[in-house]
C-alpha cells in the first residue's frame, strides 16, 4: 500500500481507502460478521482510511467502526458525514444546534471523544455560500468535537465554492472512469490551495467492476434498484449517472485495457491513482475478497500513456455527452 498527504492535516492515508456505506445499507443485504471481517482485511492490507456517514444504516456503519477500533491496535482515521439527518435539505437546517446534535451522536456512535474528520454531506448548494456554516464548524474544531473538516460534493461548481473556506481540508466528489470533469477545473485548484481530494464511487456503484450483465438483478433496499433515474438522491450517486444498459456496453470496450491479471476494477482504481491531485480512492466493500482485489490496485504499475489516451477516447465518445454537464 501506498500512502498520499491528506490536504493540510499532517496526515498520510492509503492511497486506496475503503467506503463503509456498503456495510451500513441501501446495498443490499449485509452481514454483520462479513463486514468486520472485510474491514479487518483492509487494515491488514494497509488502509488507514475509513469513510462513513451517520446515516449509513442510521448509523450502524459508524457503529461497526467503533467495534474494529476496539479489536485492533493499529492506528486508523476515521471520517464521518452530517447533514443527511434532515427530512428535507434547506439550508437552514446547518445551523448550529442541528450540527452539533449531529456530531454527538457521531461520537457517540464512534464511542470517542474527537471526530478525525467531518464532511458536510451533500449538503443544499446554498450552504456554501454561507460563512456562518463554517464557523460554526470551526468553534466545533475549537472545542475539540473534530479535529479537521471538510464537504462531500455531487457537483464541480459545489467544490470550488467549498474550497474558497479556508478551514475545508477535504472535498469529497465522485471521480472515476466514467465521471471525468472533476480533473479538468477543480483538481488543479485544490491542489494550489493543498485540499485532499477523495475519490468517491470509484467504480461507479459496481459497474467498473465488469461483473453485471443485462440479467444482473438487485434487492429491493439496493439503490442500484430503487434510484436508477434519482427517486431517492442525486442520481448521479447510482452508476455515476450513467444508463444501465450503456455503462454495461461501455464496460466490454474497457475490458480489453485491463493490465495483464489484473481485473477491471483494478484498472478503474489505478487510473483514478494516476492524478495525483486525488488523495485516496475509497470503493466499498461487503467481503474480505472485494477488499483484497481493491486494495491490490495500489500494488499495479502506472497505466501508459496509450492506455490512458485509450481510456479518455472511450469516455470523450460514449459517456461524455451524456453525464459531463450535469455534474
């Protein structure tokens, strides 16, 4: 494994991290035993780097980081997410005792006394054009609720008005093969003003993985059934907002770039790897199996030029006209 700065915090994390909103929920059936068992395969392999949200299975993702941090030794980060709790996303709802409501139950869900580090997530557009937010936030930091701060995104416009705070560490968007634009503006900027990048979705909810077919089912709690076209969230979240049936003819031509024994979402994880603006990837995982194949994409060669301009004249011809305006 290898290890990237995160932002201003003084921390190095593992390049290839692990999303914890699989094991919380809306991913289909999980398994308690398999979770822990998945994320003690990742400290094993490295990850230092763990990303949840407080209402990923209404808190039981936090709630099963809690238990590794009791079975292991090992020093880890943990990040967590608050905004998500209200019935409805306004911007009034950040105010001050919304937040640190939010934040307590975190702690306690965490069973600590500090938050490593808190995203706003997702949080109504207007938010980031209000100061008051992010002091608020800061008195938190002050007041040693968390250490470090920072917002999770669906939109580029989103992150560059997030990072004009000076006190945002972190934006996490979604980044992979099949949503693009966040290199185009936004990387270069975050990197002038040494904000962590965390690459979200990498695989696009499964997909880069190469394992669906068009007989490919899922359960009724999975997202990947109920929010194809956004009925619950951003659609963007589900595919990266990609049509089922193109992201899986999308998938055979990418197929082939796949270095030599390695699988596809390996190659989806390593190009993410190959900007160096991105801090750390962070795909999910249900089995200890996923998170081995994952993790392994930090052990692969830089992808060639040739493979990358490959890659880019897929995404230019088939998905960008698509998905790139919208996010």
């Amino acid at each position: 494994m290898k290890y990237r700065e995160l932002g201003r915090t003084g921390w190095k994390v593992s390049e290839i991290s692990f999303g914890a909103w699989a094991i919380g929920g809306t991913w289909g059936t999980v398994n308690d035993q398999e979770s822990l068992a998945a994320l003690h395969a990742a400290l094993d392999g490295g990850v230092n780097f763990f990303d949840t949200a407080d209402v990923y299975g209404d808190g039981h993702s936090e709630r099963l980081l809690a238990k590794l941090k009791k079975e292991r030794k090992e020093k880890f980060y943990i990040a967590t997410k608050a905004g998500r709790r209200l019935p409805r996303q306004t911007p009034e709802g950040y105010n001050r005792e919304n937040l640190t409501a939010w934040i307590e139950r975190s702690l306690r869900n965490l069973e600590t006394g500090t938050i490593d580090l808190l995203q706003l997530h997702c949080p109504h557009p207007e938010v980031l054009y209000r100061p008051d937010v992010f002091s608020i936030l800061d008195d938190l930091v002050k007041a040693g609720k968390i250490r470090h701060y920072g917002v999770s995104v669906e939109r580029v416009e989103e992150a560059l008005k997030a990072i004009e705070f000076p006190g945002v560490q972190t934006v996490q968007i979604i980044f992979n093969i099949f949503r693009q634009r966040p290199s185009e503006l936004f990387f270069p900027e975050a990197r002038r003003r040494k904000v962590g990048i965390l690459a979200r979705v990498p695989l696009a909810s499964g997909m880069l993985s190469g394992k669906f077919t068009r007989d490919s089912k899922f359960e009724k709690e999975d997202h990947r059934n109920f929010n194809r076209h956004g009925e619950a969230f951003d659609r963007g979240e589900t595919f990266s907002g990609v049509e089922f049936e193109t992201g899986l003819r999308v998938v055979e031509e990418l197929k082939p770039l796949a270095p030599k024994n390695a699988t596809l979402a390996q190659l989806a994880l390593r190009w993410i790897l190959e900007f160096s603006a991105v801090t750390c990837a962070i795909p999910g995982a249900k089995r200890p199996a996923q998170v081995a194949e994952n993790i392994a994409a930090s052990d692969l060669k830089p992808l060639s030029k040739a493979t990358m301009k490959k890659i880019g004249a897929v995404y230019d011809t088939d998905i960008k006209p698509l998905v790139h305006h919208y996010w």
